[in-house]
C-alpha cells in the first residue's frame, strides 16, 4: 500500500553517502530514535520492543488476571473460558500488537500506522477488555478490604458522573478533533512521553465509552439496552466525518514533521489518504459490529428475563394449587 512517490522521491532525496541515514542513521523520530527502515512485514518483528512500560503493563495485566482465574478454579467454581481468551487475545494483544510490535516503530513516522493504533487501542481492545469481565473476577478473587476499596472506587462520584453514557460519548467523539486539529499532535509527535501518554488515554478513553455499553461487569447507572444501541449508532457519524476530512485535508497533519523525516519509501500526502480511510471504514467496520454484539446480548438479556418470569409464574400456579388442595 506503500509507495515509492517518483516526484516525492526525487525532491527529498539525499546524497548518496547519507541514503543510509533516511531510516537508521542520524535522522531522529519522537524521543530520539533512529527513523525505522522501510515498512515490510518482516519488521513487524524485527522492531519489536519489549523495555516499554505498556509491556510491563500488559504482562502484570495478564498475570492477576490469569491468578484470579485460577484461585477460581482451586475453589471449585467457574469462570467462562470465552471471557479469558476475550480479555488476554485480542484485548491485551490488541494492544500488544500496535505498541510493542514492530509496529510501534513506525507510528511517528507515519500518520497510516497511528491511525491504525488508534483504531485498535480506542475501539477494538477496550471493548474486548470488557468483555473479558476483569472487575467481576476481581470482585470474586479479592479479600474482604480491597474488595470494598475497589466497590467504593466503582460507585464514587467521580466514577459515576465519568462513566456515564452521555460523558463518555461526548469524551470519546471530541477527544480525536481535539488531538488532530490542534498543535497537540505536532507536539506528542516530538516527545516520545506525550506519545505513549496519548496511547494510554485511547485506552482509558475506549473503557470508559464501551464499559457501560458492552462490558459485563456490575456498573451503576447502567442504561437500558434500546438507549445503548441509540448511542452506538450516533458514534457511526463521526468517525467518518472525521476520516474523510483528513482524507481530504489540504494541509498535512503534524505540519512538516513527516516531510522533514525524508522517508524515500513513503509519501505523506498518500500516507495522510490512507490514514483518512482506515479511520472512516474501521470505525464503520467496528461499530456496526458492536452494534450486532449489542443486539445479541439484548436478544439474550431479554429470553434470561422470560425464563426468569416463566418460573415466577410456576411458582405463583404451584403456591395456588397447594392452597387450593388445602382448602
């Protein structure tokens, strides 16, 4: 998808004894290192880096989730094993993927591979993550004391009005305008711990809209599922409306960044295009497809709701039918 631009190469070539330097000399992305070299799929793991705090993260993430599991497990009760490969696969991997990968290498060097960590770290892991029920097993692992601390955390004030539908929507739909049409991206490109900042408030920003929305965990103020798919639809707007305006965008997002790194293999103006598209038809993509994970668990909720009135209703007929016998 990457292409070698034949003026873009021509008008940003250097000299021959500095070619080198385009991608693993002396030219620098966001926190000094070394501009990667060109995109391949061979790079995905070549580039992988493992001394980042996220992967730190992820692997303590991965290992009190899989303790709690098994202390589950060593009382004899159940835990689905669905909600174990939805958190540790495409949740925690998700992330994995586009921040510890070799793909991580090139997200300051183009505006396709940021939009793709974007779209994953915003809107496909945290929806998994929920999925996956971490609080639930929490509240079911933990002593007495954490588990109060961790109840007070989830019903505070603070909790509450954040996690809120309308909060979150409005938090998840003004937070990308926010970051792109502002000096903000320029700036997060330039220091590396902005950038990794920025990764964990997609994060965070992703668990808070999706939680209330698709997640199983025990959340107040939980809306009723006709309200959820309402707002999942409003979400689809914007994502396109967002992709199409950088698509077609006449100024270059970032500035002269991505020009100034002089990448021979890549052009930015094509790469801003192809940004601009997966933005519009992920988002698409995915919220469509929540939208039909939320219709399934609507369908579900609701035949748990007849089963549960069909035994309240036997009930009632057998507590009638012993009164009768007994007059």
């Amino acid at each position: 998808m990457l292409h070698v631009d034949p003026i873009f190469a021509a008008t940003s070539a250097v000299p021959p004894s500095t070619a080198h330097a385009t991608w693993a000399g002396p030219s620098l992305a966001a926190g000094g290192e070394a501009l990667p070299p060109p995109f391949t799929v061979s790079a995905l793991l070549t580039e992988t880096r493992l001394d980042s705090w996220l992967a730190l993260g992820l692997v303590l993430a991965a290992g009190l989730y899989l303790y709690g599991v098994h202390r589950l497990r060593m009382r004899g009760d159940r835990w689905p094993v669905a909600r174990t490969v939805f958190f540790l696969g495409p949740g925690l991997g998700g992330i994995a993927l586009v921040t510890v990968s070799g793909l991580h290498a090139y997200d300051t060097a183009l505006l396709s591979v940021h939009m793709v960590q974007h779209m994953v770290l915003s809107m496909i892991a945290p929806i998994f993550l929920a999925l996956g029920a971490p609080m639930t097993l929490a509240l079911r692992t933990l002593p007495a004391r954490p588990r109060k601390r961790l109840l007070a955390i989830v019903h505070s004030r603070f909790a509450r009005v954040y996690s809120f539908p309308l909060v979150a929507f409005a938090i998840f739909v003004v937070n990308p305008f926010v970051l792109y049409f502002t000096d903000l991206y320029r700036y997060t490109l330039e220091h590396a711990w902005a950038h990794e900042l920025v990764h964990a408030h997609f994060i965070m920003t992703g668990c808070v809209f999706f939680w209330p929305l698709l997640g199983l965990d025990p959340l107040p103020g939980r809306w009723p599922y006709p309200a959820r798919a309402l707002l999942m639809l409003l979400s689809v707007p914007f994502h396109t409306v967002l992709g199409l305006t950088i698509m077609q965008s006449s100024t270059l997002f970032g500035g002269d960044w991505y020009p100034s790194l002089n990448l021979s293999w890549a052009d930015p103006w094509d790469d801003q295009v192809l940004a601009g598209g997966i933005l519009w038809a992920g988002g698409e993509f995915v919220s469509v497809t929540m939208l039909a994970v939320l219709v399934v668990q609507w369908v579900k909720q609701s035949e748990r709701e007849a089963r549960r009135i069909d035994r309240e209703l036997d009930r009632q007929e057998a507590r009638q039918r012993a009164t009768e016998s007994a007059s």
